[in-house]
C-alpha cells in the first residue's frame, strides 16, 4: 500500500483569514480526492496549525534588530493511503 502526505498552506494578514481560507483549500483538496474514487476513510488529517510569519529589520553587520508579525501562515497536513 502506498501513502501520500501533502499539505495545503494559506498566508493572510490574520490568523482567522489564514485558517478560514486554509480550511476551505483543504476541503476543496479533499473533495477532488474523494472524485478519483479515494474513500474517504483513506483520506486523514494529521495536522492543522496556524503560526506568525515573521518579518526582520537587520543593521548595518546584518544582525536581526527588530522582528515583527507581518501575518499568518495555516498548515493543513494530509496523508493519503
């Protein structure tokens, strides 16, 4: 049996637009899956997260001064047998 993992990833400026947008591309994902006859009980999540991305200010020697949220990155992680 083979196994497939892949992942849906989605930046935006919030954490609720990441995840929201995020959740609808997996299901989208999801749904094509299930179209090529995949069934459903071999089609799992194994992961959901939503972190910061961040953006750097560096000085002159390129030394990391000042790190701010610039938005947010949500993962949704599946496996396909």
């Amino acid at each position: 049996m083979a196994t497939i993992r892949l992942a849906v990833m989605t930046e935006r400026k919030t954490s609720q637009e990441a995840a929201a947008e995020n959740a609808r591309s997996a299901t989208k994902v999801i749904e094509e899956i299930k179209a090529l006859k995949i069934e459903a009980r071999d089609v799992r999540t194994v992961a959901v997260t939503v972190a910061p991305v961040f953006g750097e200010e560096k000085d002159a020697s390129g030394r990391v001064v000042k790190r701010t949220v610039t938005g947010y990155r949500a993962l949704n992680s599946l496996e396909i047998r």
